[in-house]
C-alpha cells in the first residue's frame, strides 16, 4: 500500500488474518502481528515488483530483498 493507513484499518485486518488462521487450526498461534517496510532506495535496482490478482493491494517479487532494507514499524495484537 502507497501512503500511510489507519490503525483502524490495521488492526482490522489483523483481526481478520488472526480469525482465518484460527480456523485453519493452526497450533500455537500467536495473537501478535509485525508490520514492516520496505526501504526502496535500499534494495537493487534489479528487483521488480508485480502486482498480486489475488489481493488488490498485494505485491509479490521473485527475487530476495535485502534484510537492510526491511524495517519493522509496529506490531499489533489481534482482538478476539
């Protein structure tokens, strides 16, 4: 997503991704979510980014990014 979103908005989707996970069974699930960046001046000039047809703001790449350039924002816990 380009910009900055709610925390409405955020805690939201959390709350969602946490509810599929949960009835997906997985064990030992963690209610706490991390939210990262990207550094784009921070990665190679030769990794693209492609749009997802599954989730209308998702990217996806088919090369690694540097872990330099991954920057953890925030984290939040998913609300039951």
């Amino acid at each position: 997503m380009k910009g900055s979103v709610s925390t409405d908005a955020m805690q939201e989707l959390v709350n969602e991704l946490y509810q599929q996970a949960k009835g997906k069974g997985y064990e030992n699930l963690s209610p706490k979510y991390s939210l990262f960046t990207i550094s784009l001046d921070k990665i190679d000039d030769n990794v693209c980014f492609y749009g997802d047809i599954n989730e209308a703001e998702g990217l996806f790449i088919t090369s690694p990014i540097s872990p330099q350039a991954i920057v953890k924002v925030d984290s939040i816990i998913a609300q039951d």
